[in-house]
C-alpha cells in the first residue's frame, strides 16, 4: 500500500484526485483484496500548523502538491507559493522521508507576472529539494464541482446558464482547457511509473465565444430532454461538468405525458450519439446502485412502482434524496463523481428503465462501488 499526500485536497484538481484515489481503492475493496493507497488529504489550514504538517508526512511515498495561492495582494500571491513549498519540505526533512513529490505548477510560471514567478520560485524549491521531482505545467483547469468566479472561465460560464443569469463573453477571450481528472490521472500516473522531470500534458485550444456556444448548446439540448454528441473526450468532459452544476436544486425534471383512451405516451430519451437502453425490476426494501462513476453519463427512470433515488458528492456527507414513482415518470440523471443508489420504497416490485451513453465494457466498467449511506 502507497502512502499518498495530496495538498489542496478540497481544490478543484484536489478533490479529483483524491475521487480518483478513492476510486481505485474501492474497485479493490469490491474485490475482496487490498486497497492500493493509504490517503492523506490536507487543505490550506494544515499549512499553518508545523506539528500538523510534520505528523501527517510521516511515512508518505508520494505527494501530489495541488495546494497554492492565485488570489490576493501582489505581495501575498508573490510570497504564499514559496513559503508553502518550503513548509512543505521542511516537513519532509523533520520528518526524514524523500517522497516523490508532483507539483502542480502553472503555464503562467513561462511569463513575468507576479502569480507566474511565485508559481515558479515554488517549482524551484522542490527541484532544490529532491530529485524524485514532477513539474506538472498545466492550462486551465475546468471540471465537476468547479468554483465559479475564481479563475474559472468555464466554470463560471456553467454557474451563469444553469442560474438563468445574464451572461457576458470576451469577444477576444481564448482559454487553453484542460480536465482536472486528466490532471489529476496524470499526476497519478507520474508516481505509479517514476516518472520525473518535466510534463506538459496538451490542452484543448478553444475561444472564449466557442466555449460559451458549446454550453449554450449542450444546455439547450438538455432542457429539451436530448443529450447532444458527446463522442469527442472534451465534449464529455464538458458536458459532465455541465451536468454536476445541475444538482442538487434542478431535479428531479418531470415529462410531458401524451394520454388518451389507450393509455400515455411520454418519450424517456433522446439521443445525438444513441448510447445503451436497459431495464431492471427491484423488489421491495432492495436497494441498488451504491457506486459511482469518472465519465459515464447514466439515467434512471422509473416505470413502474415507487423509488427514493439518491445521490451523494464522492467524499463529502450531504445526501440528496429524490422521491420518484411510475405514476408521475421524472427521470434523475447520474452526474459523475457522485455516488448514487435506488431503493423500492414501494409495496410492489420496481420497474426501472436505466441508460447510458456508452456500451457496457466488462474490462473497464468505470464503476466503483462506494456506499450512498454510510
């Protein structure tokens, strides 16, 4: 078992790395075997504490470093990056460990502005530090979960169109987006395989006005019950991102029913890229579920009988509970990173209609299970 340090791990690229930890010891915990990874997650306040700090790197292998500063005074931002690094590793020597450390430095760390040379000078104190070193320079980073109005274009402009707000576009805005779960899976990768040095992985060119009509699109789409094309990796990324900021208050979306002598009609799904349609029955008092997945786009909808669906953040304690029935179909999207489950709360069996925008792949089922209660 790896002991494994992530700094910042309530940050966007944190917390995805940390779900992704998380995630590869619950495939194994489903397996009756080992879990690979002993996690030490820390936020900023642990930084203030020398004795905290100290503690918590004892015996650590590997730190994924996501933890820095970009808001603030000139003088706060210029000294903050430096004087966590070097906390950081005067932890490490106390504590006598040489881990391979990966940092999460910045495209701006190439140019001359004070958020830049801080993210450098950081950069610095590791390379002086050690040798089992990765300067993981990265774009912009977007993804589930991320905090609007804090240096995330994408983000914000997710916030403002779920929100109904009033949304204003740089016309000569261009964004260079990388996934914080690519980030994070790199990162990842770097101290699975040693691999040390420099890397840069590459990011996705696209205008700010681009980025803006994409989310438009993929909001409309979903509004009107239809899931756009999301063949292409970045359009996945985005539109799950896009799916995240929908929960908890926009659910469940209730469907129009067509009825007349014969019965009702309502129209379950519409697809641009067709995906996998599959049915389930549940008996009473069962639950199913109680997983989650990193990219697959899921629906449930309930046919017939009554279910309580829930959905719980990856990592976090809040539960969101929605109460679904046949009678009235309301269909409840998976958003990814979160785990999820459904439970026949009804006296009768369940009959569930689930899809999911890919095939089921048994060597890569992207599933694991994580209980919603715990």
């Amino acid at each position: 078992m790896k002991r494994v340090l992530i700094t910042g791990a309530s940050g966007l690229i944190g917390w995805h790395a940390h779900a992704r930890l998380h995630a590869a010891n619950c495939a194994k915990i489903f397996e009756g075997k080992p879990v690979p990874y002993d996690i030490v997650a820390l936020n900023h306040v642990s930084f203030d504490d020398a004795k905290e700090l100290q503690s918590a790197v004892v015996g650590v292998e590997a730190i994924l470093h996501f933890a820095g500063v970009n808001r603030g005074s000139d003088e706060n931002v210029a000294s903050a990056n430096v004087e966590i690094a070097l906390r950081l590793v005067e932890a490490c020597k106390v504590a006598k460990i040489h881990p391979h450390i990966v940092y999460a430095n910045s495209i701006h760390s190439f140019g001359d502005t004070v958020y830049g040379q801080s993210k450098r000078a950081a950069g610095d104190v590791f390379q002086a530090f050690t040798s089992h070193y990765t300067n993981l320079i990265l774009p912009h980073i977007f993804g589930e979960c991320a905090r609007p109005f804090y240096n995330n274009v994408t983000g914000t402009l997710i916030h403002q169109l779920v929100s109904g707000e009033n949304v204003s576009v740089n016309p000569d805005g261009h964004t260079q987006l990388l996934h914080a779960g690519e980030a994070a899976q790199i990162g990842i990768d770097a101290i699975l395989s040693g691999a040390f040095g420099q890397l840069q992985p590459k990011p996705h060119h696209i205008t700010v006005p681009n980025l803006f009509a994409k989310l438009k699109h993929f909001h409309d789409s979903y509004n009107a019950n239809i899931y756009p094309d999301i063949s292409e990796a970045v359009d996945l990324a985005l539109f799950n991102s896009y799916r995240a900021a929908t929960y908890p208050n926009h659910w469940p979306r209730h469907l129009k029913l067509k009825s007349d002598h014969r019965g009702a009609l309502f129209e379950a799904i519409k697809s641009s890229s067709g995906g996998q349609v599959f049915l389930s029955t549940t008996q009473p008092a069962v639950t199913r579920g109680d997983h989650f997945h990193l990219n697959k786009v899921e629906r449930f909808l309930v046919l017939k009988g009554e279910a309580v669906i829930r959905i719980r953040k990856v990592l976090s304690s809040e539960v969101w509970e929605y109460r679904v029935s046949g009678d009235k179909p309301a269909p409840i999207d998976m958003p990814t990173l979160h785990t999820h489950s459904i439970e026949n709360v009804g006296d009768g069996e369940l009959l569930t209609l689930f899809w999911t925008h890919d095939f089921f792949n048994p060597s890569d089922t992207d599933t694991y299970a994580d209980k919603v209660l715990q």
